[in-house]
C-alpha cells in the first residue's frame, strides 16, 4: 500500500468513525428526548393568573423561584393541604441552584392551608406576600403521581428496619405489602407509605 492509499484509507476510516459516532450521539439525544417526552406527558398542566399572585418585581431577575408543594391528596378531585412546601432558586448567571424548605408549622398565615383553600394561586401568594418572592411557577405532586415518579426512576433504596417495614405495610395505599428488612429498594407506593 502506497503512502497515497494509506491516506485515503485513513480519511475514509475517520470519516466512518465520525458518522457512527455522530449517529449514536444522535440517537441517544433522540432516546433521551423520547423518555422527556413521556414522563411530562401525564403531567396536568394550570396556568395561573400572574396578576393575583403578589409577584414582588424587585427580586433579582437572574434568579427564578419555583414554588415545589407536596400534597395529602389523593386523586384530581381535591387539592389537598400543602404538607411539603420548598421553592428551588435557579440562578440563570452562575447554573447554581438552591433548594429551601419552609417547615409546615413556620408562622405564617395560610402556609400550609393555602394550597387547599385556593389552589396554586392562592399558595404562591401566600409564599411571595410573606417572603418577599417572584415566584410564578410550581410544581405539585399528590401521593399518586409521587409514587408514579418513584416507579419511574427505578424506586429509591432505602434501609429498612422491622418497625419500619411494619409501618411502610401499615400506611400502604396500594400495591404489594413489604416482607423484607435491610437495604432494600422501595418501589412508589412503598416509599410513599415509607416517608409518612
């Protein structure tokens, strides 16, 4: 083979090299789009009226509020108390993102009661009134769609004693009772019985 051939050879390799590496680059981004597509694609979406949310507009803009609320309900027929209230702080500038959990008991009016009284709209204001946020977005998750989102990452493991195990079977909504101890992975509705 003469030093000609070797080089075309060469190019030719690369070029192989490139298209197969850029069409498994591809593919994956495609298989990832997939999977975004379908775990957004049973979210039920409410557009709130930004109007009635007391949005304070002297926040820093490069830092956007998501209100995070975890609900004791059920099903879609009712809102549900706000047992877990956070707001995850994404800053647009530096990537940094903070997460702050404001306590269920914390001494303001409404906080946990909001999100059943008057929905999202009446639980974001309720956080910008008394603390001084920007928020506009939320996201809420029941005990159903949160033990749908534990099922969809695979479960979650966690370190299981006797007592446990008798209270996760006690509080258990739905689906198959836990029978073993130690470190074990909890499927949704385990893990949901588990974290009450």
């Amino acid at each position: 083979m003469t030093r000609e051939e070797h080089r075309k050879h060469l190019k030719r390799l690369y070029l192989k090299t490139l298209l197969i590496t850029l069409a498994v680059c591809l593919a994956l981004l495609g298989a990832a789009y997939g999977v975004f597509l379908y775990m957004i694609g049973g979210l039920d979406r409410t557009e709130v009226d930004e109007d009635n949310l007391s949005v304070n507009e002297s926040v820093n803009e490069k830092v956007i509020n998501i209100a995070l609320y975890g609900v004791d309900s059920r099903n879609h027929d009712y809102n549900g108390r706000s047992d877990v209230v956070m707001v995850a702080s994404v800053n647009t500038k530096t990537g940094q993102v903070k997460l702050v959990s404001i306590a269920r008991d914390t001494y303001v009016a409404r906080i946990n009661h909001a999100f059943s009284y008057g929905g999202p709209e009446l639980a974001i204001r309720t956080l910008n009134e008394n603390f001084g946020l920007d928020v506009t977005d939320y996201v809420a998750v029941n005990f159903d769609s949160l033990a749908e989102v534990i099922d969809a990452m695979g479960g979650v493991e966690v370190d299981v004693t006797e007592a446990e195990r008798r209270q996760i079977n006690a509080y258990l909504l739905s689906g198959e009772p836990l029978y073993e101890t130690g470190y074990i992975t909890l499927n949704g509705p385990q893990a949901v019985s588990y974290s009450r």
